[in-house]
C-alpha cells in the first residue's frame, strides 16, 4: 500500500473519482475544497491519497490551523468550518495505515492535535478521546410535499405570514447577493459572539462550486433579513452556512428561506436536505427538528493530542475567560470591526 501526500497541483481528478467508493462521503470531501482553504482563507492543507495495487482506498483531507498565543501547538483538522469529513478508507487495515501516516507528518510538522470530524459509525481506537456533542440533520424529502405540508403546518403558516408581510425570496450568485448574504451573516455572528468568516471564504465557494452552490436570500423590500450559501452533491442539498436577523424574527423570514430552500431540493429530485451540525438540545436543533430533520450522531476523534491538554468543546469555550470578555465587548464593536477581526480569528479557532 503506497501512501501519497498530494502536491498542491495536482488536478484532484482521482481524488474525486476515489470518493464514489464511499456512498456516505459529504460534499467537504470534494478535492475542490482545498482551493477554498488555501486561497480563500490562506490556510494550509495537506490531502492523503492510499493507493493499493489497483485502485485508490482511503482518502484524508487536514487544514493545518495554529492556536492562539505563544507556545501554542498546532492542529491538524479534517475538516474546519465543515460538519465532517475525516479519514475514508476501505478496510481497517488501510484506516491504519493512514493514521499512521497522519502522525508521522504531524510529528515532522510539530503539530500537537489531530481532529478527525465524522459519523458516528466510523471505527476508533479505544484510548482515543472523542467528542460527541453534535448531530448532523437530515430531512428525508417525502415523496409527497402536500404530506410533507401537514406535518410541518406551523412552519407552512410562518411562511405564508411571511409573504403577507411582503417578505420576498431572490437567488442567484452574483457580487450583490453575496453582499448582502454578507452582511446578514455578519451581522448575525456578532449577535452570537461568533468571529465572522471573510468574505474571500464564500467568494471562493461560488467560485470553485459555480455548479453545486448558490445563495437564497430573503428580503423586505431591498433589506435582505436572512440568507444562506447552498451545496449541492449527489442525492443531497445542505445549507451549511445560513443567517437570518434577530430583529426580524416576527417577520419569519428564516421560515420563509428553508421553506423555499427545501421545496427546491424537493422539486429537483434530490433525496435529503442535510442541515448540518447542531449540539443536542440545542435552539438550532430544535428549530430543525420542526422541519422533521433526524439527528445523526457525529464523533469528532482525536488520534494525536497534546500531553496534559484536555480536548476542546464548545461547552468549555462557553465557560472560559475569553469567551465571557467576548459577551460586553464584541456586539458593541462596529460591524466592519467585526468582519475585519473576524477573519483574522477564525483561521485560528479549532472549534469552528
């Protein structure tokens, strides 16, 4: 078995062509990705091809990130900013052999963690840390959408008060689109405490995806209240960055963008609408549960960590020093203090 660190030139045809062995494999494990990382956000990457005598047998994608402050390790992520991606192989041997090759490079490069995002199912090792505190949700599209309709009545009622309000749905991927999906996500991170993505980010995704993604927008007027950037691969649709203002909420325009967003996956007969990672209990998992997405359980594994440093989570970030600085400090920022600050930050916070 030949273990393969791919060079930044390469096509990324046989990577892509690798992944019809793996009928789970989510749109983040598209070779296409790497660009978006490397020009988009400037981080470096690393993707691990294992070939076995005829064929290509596991894949691994890393985006090399570098901790806060000095003396920090590094991280070696598969992927950041996704739900999942992680280490695909086709036996256990060859997932070994892999992790094996993950480490050798993390050694040589002295990063201290390696964070493999996946389902549930995939295999560990028993001393391995891992994180489980999120889902991925998934709507399986009905075959009838009248069906579909009477279960989510509240929904479809929010909807309908939407359009009686005015509120209109735009899409497409051009530069003023992307302004303004821009600013409503922007505005929206702040209101959570969340470092914004740069602009270059999304950019890069229409950019690279120009046939799997677009922007949906929901707007009053010319005053655009909710967006979001969706992916199209295989039998799915997922809607892995969404937005919409907390001062509009009684105007329901989140309602209106999945209703119009979901309805059109529908309508190209695609098979689920994935609305990504949620933590358990949490607002953003209720809200989803009310479309009748279902809950998959995901594992964030941690093959390589730092000695005597615990694993990060979101619930600890939540407790710590900086994050309660965070709460006075970053919603009384201007937004373009924000957005600048933003992308700086989040090329170095490892729990996005």
């Amino acid at each position: 078995m030949r273990f393969t660190w791919l060079d930044l030139k390469e096509s990324g045809e046989r990577w892509d062509l690798a992944l019809e062995q793996f009928p789970d494999a989510p749109y983040s494990l598209l070779y296409g990705w790497r660009r978006v990382y490397e020009e988009g956000l400037r981080l470096p990457t690393y993707y691990l091809l294992a070939e076995g005598p005829r064929e290509v047998v596991g894949v691994c994608p890393l985006v090399l990130m570098k901790g806060f402050g000095p003396g920090r390790p590094d991280y070696f992520i598969s992927l950041p900013y996704q739900t999942r991606s992680g280490l695909w192989a086709v036996n256990p041997e060859a997932r070994e052999g892999m992790l094996r090759a993950v480490g050798q490079l993390a050694g040589e490069r002295r990063v201290g963690t390696v964070e493999l995002r996946e389902l549930d199912h995939q295999e560990a090792a028993g001393d391995v840390p891992l994180n489980r505190e999120h889902v991925e949700m998934v709507l399986e599209l009905p075959g009838d959408w009248k069906t579909y309709e009477r279960q989510i009545g509240p929904r479809v009622r929010q909807m309908r008060r939407a359009r009686s309000l005015g509120l209109t749905v735009r899409q497409g991927r051009d530069e003023k689109l992307l302004a303004d999906f821009y600013r409503v996500f922007s505005l929206r991170m702040r209101e959570l405490l969340f470092p914004v993505y740069p602009r270059s980010f999304f950019r890069k995704i229409l950019e690279v995806f120009p046939g799997r993604s677009g922007l949906v927008l929901v707007y009053k007027g010319d005053r655009p209240l909710a967006g979001m950037l969706r992916l199209e691969f295989r039998d799915t649709v997922s809607a892995p960055y969404v937005a919409a203002l907390q001062g509009a909420q009684e105007e329901y325009p989140n309602q209106l963008l999945y209703f119009e967003a979901i309805r059109q996956a529908w309508e190209g007969g695609f098979r689920f609408f994935n609305f990504c990672r949620s933590q358990v209990d949490s607002g953003t998992y209720r809200f989803k549960r009310q479309w009748q997405a279902r809950p998959q359980p995901l594992q964030y594994s941690y093959p390589r960590v730092r000695p005597g440093r615990p694993v990060l989570s979101v619930e600890q970030a939540r407790q710590s020093l900086t994050y309660r600085l965070a709460e006075q400090v970053w919603p009384r920022l201007p937004l373009s203090w924000t957005q600048w600050l933003g992308g700086r930050i989040i090329r170095r916070l490892v729990i996005a």
